[in-house]
C-alpha cells in the first residue's frame, strides 16, 4: 500500500527553473544587470499609462463642446497650470537666489564661481509606489516629452526643497533617485555636526550616525540643512528636521530625521543643473 | 491547455498584482499588507496542478517581475518554489479542510513577504505586521478560492 498520495512531479525542470531564478536575481540586486530591460518595461508600462489617459481626455472634451464651454475650460486649465509652473519656479529661483546671496556676502572673492544655474521643470509621470510605502527602493519618474539631455546626479527641487536626485533617462522618462532610498547619500549638516544621511527606506526619512560628543549638542526639530560637500547640491538649503535621536552605543547616536518636502504632494519638480 | 487560458490565468494574476498595490497603499499603514497576486497564482497551480508547472510558473513570474517592477528573478524564484510545492502535496491538499488549505497558503504567502522585505527594505520588517498580514491572508485566501474557482468553472474550457 502506498504510503504517499501519488503525484508526478519532475524535480529536474523545477530545479533547474530554481537555479535560473536565483542567478538571475543575484545578478539583479547585486550587480544590477538587468537595469536597461527593466528600465525600457517600466517606460512602456508609463507610455500604456498615459495611452489610456488618451481616451477619457478625449471623452472629457467632446463632454466639455456639448456644454460649450471647452475654450474655457481649457483656457482655466491652461492658466492653472502656467500659474503653479511660474509659481514653483519663482519659489526655486527664490531659493537659490538667497541661498547666492549668501554665497557672495562670505566668499566675496569667489563671485565668478557662483553663475545661476538653470532650471528645468518637468511633470511628474509616476511613482513607484509599491516600494516607495513599503521597501527601500525609492524612485520616481518625470515625463520629458522633448527628450532634454539631462545629465546624471543632477539635484532635483520639488517646491521648497531639494528632493532627490536625477539617475538615467529611460526613453521619455527620467529616473530620480529619492532622499529616502536607502542606497541614497545626502551631505548634511546641522548647527552640531555634518554628515551623509542615507535614506531608511521609509517615506521621507533619512538618518545619520553621530559621536556622542555632537549629539549632545543636538536637539529634536533642530533644522538640517545641505552642507555642499560634494559639490552637487548648494550649500544652506533646508532639507528636513530632527526627530528623533537614538543611542546606538557609548560613543555613537543615530539622528532621524524627516525631509519637508513630500513628493507625493508635489506635480512639477525642477533639475538644477 | 488552449493558449487563451494561459493569456486569461496571466490577466487575472496581473490584476491582482494591480489591486495588490492599490490597496497596500492604505493597508500598509495598518501594519497590513495582502499578496493577492501570490494567493491568486498559488490557486491556480492548485487548480490547475497539472497545466501550470515548472515553465509556466517560471514565465508567469518573469512577467510579474518585468511589468510590477521588483527584482528580476524574485518572483521567478518564488513561484517556481511554490509551484513545486504544491504539485508535489496536491493530491494531501484535496484532504485539507478550508481551514488548513488558508493557513498553508497564507503561511507560503507571508514567507514570500518576509522574504521581500528581508531582501530590498530590512529596515521596515516587522512582526506585527506579518501576523496582522497572516490573519487577513487567511481570510482573503477563502474569498479568493471560492471566487476564482466559480471563475474558472464559468470562463476557463480544457
């Protein structure tokens, strides 16, 4: 009598559909080897997104001809969003104008090195949610329907700070690498100490390791603002606040701190470069 | 089976990735997170133990990978094992009361979270929410069984 339920179940083709899928995610998470195919499906998974917005725009118009009152409507949606680009641009500008102010009254012999830099807007295409709620993984995408050339790890602004930064160009679509991503560095400093935050992988949070001795200068809702070490973004600009200051052992603390700008809120992001 | 049951098996799984993701959304700060796509593919291989094997599993999961934007391969790697898994005990699991069949797949589903979270974000793995993700697997897992097995019986001809 058997002493097991039969069944037929060929080990080999399982083992060998095992083995495949583990080298290919080791590949993947440690060497990031499949970066460009996984950067072309998620820009034809967008493209898909917008093609379906297409349709319901076209419905929302005909709707909108029937009422007679599309010129309107459009001319209201036009200016609607005239208004939050020059508003979000002026706010930028704003921003690195006092930030230059600053600049030029500490380093007055150093006038020639701090030349505006230009400022590029884009409309946000996506999110990637999923990871961006639950992993460390923190990525968005911003649409760039004229094809810019945009360089790498150039600063991105969202409307009163610095969010992230830009890491490739997937078709029409540029990939930013966010503050909170965990394999992302900022350089920070606050009135006690400078450091590089490195994201949590939780939404707007990034997080330093201290000595003791800074710590204990450092106070909860204490501002951070970016140091400039590195020189990719400018000095002085706000980042986030303290909120939490752990001690890890006698001589370290870890300072957590939330970012101001939440990307989820935001529609237009500037690239300052 | 027909080509068009496979596409019709990836669509419902594709649509549980997709309501997956819109419902963590909200879920997930309820230390809650369902894996529908998983419980829905981890179905049909039990449905369907004998059409949906090592290839397929490991097909369905490149797609999932590609098109739900995780890893390459950890998908793969987790559908090809469950798939295993459940060829291998499918005909103990027709034994199983409804109560063991949830516990075993909502068990299967929250190693596959432990996992991912362990994987691509340790600093957010958390107990509770395992347990509290365990209990509503569970749950969801009689809904869903019932649901894709009339699914099945009305839309899916061998």
């Amino acid at each position: 009598m058997a002493r097991s339920a039969p069944s037929y179940t060929p080990i080999r083709n399982y083992l060998i559909g095992f083995f495949l899928s583990a080298l290919i995610l080791f590949a993947d998470i440690r060497f990031d080897s499949f970066a460009s195919i996984k950067g072309f499906f998620r820009a034809s998974a967008l493209y898909l997104q917008l093609a379906s917005n297409v349709p319901l725009d076209q419905l929302n118009k005909i709707t909108s001809t029937f009422s007679e009152k599309i010129a309107i409507t459009q001319e209201n949606n036009y200016l609607k969003q005239e208004i939050i680009k020059l508003q979000t641009k002026a706010m930028i500008e704003q921003k690195m104008f006092s930030t230059q102010i600053d600049r030029i009254n500490s380093y007055e012999n150093k006038l020639n090195t701090l030349g505006m830099k230009s400022i590029s807007l884009f409309e946000i295409a996506s999110i990637d949610l999923k990871n961006y709620l639950c992993c460390s993984s923190h990525k968005l995408f911003l649409n760039n329907p004229d094809k810019k050339s945009i360089s790498t790890n150039l600063p991105v602004m969202a409307k009163e700070s610095y969010v992230g930064q830009t890491r490739k160009n997937h078709m029409n679509f540029i990939e930013v690498i966010l503050f909170s991503d965990a394999e992302h560095l900022l350089p920070i400093k606050s009135p006690s100490f400078f450091c590089n935050a490195r994201g949590r992988g939780k939404p707007l949070m990034i997080s330093c390791v201290v000595n003791t001795e800074e710590s204990a200068l450092t106070n909860v809702n204490d501002s951070i603002f970016t140091s400039g070490l590195g020189g990719v973004f400018m000095p002085n600009i706000k980042v986030g606040e303290i909120i939490e200051i752990n001690h890890l052992s006698i001589d370290e603390s870890e300072v957590i701190i939330k970012l101001i700008d939440d990307p989820l809120e935001q529609t237009l992001f500037g690239i300052v470069g | 089976m027909k080509i068009n049951n496979y596409l019709t098996i990836l669509g419902t799984i594709f649509l549980a990735f997709w309501l997956e993701n819109f419902i963590n959304q909200y879920s997930i700060n309820f230390y809650i997170e369902f894996n529908l796509g998983f419980l829905v593919f981890s179905y049909w291989v039990f449905a369907m133990h004998e059409k949906l094997q090592a290839f397929s599993s490991l097909a369905y999961g490149v797609v999932v990978d590609l098109f739900f934007f995780s890893a390459l391969g950890f998908n793969m790697l987790f559908f090809t094992t469950m798939s295993y898994l459940i060829n291998l005990y499918v005909f103990r699991f027709r034994i199983f009361s409804y109560l063991q069949l949830s516990i075993f797949f909502s068990a299967s589903s929250i190693f596959y979270l432990a996992c991912k979270y362990l994987l691509f974000s340790p600093l957010n793995y958390s107990y509770l929410m395992l347990f509290n993700s365990f209990i509503f697997n569970m749950i969801l897992w009689v809904g869903l069984y019932f649901v894709l097995r009339s699914f099945r019986r009305k839309f899916l001809s061998m």
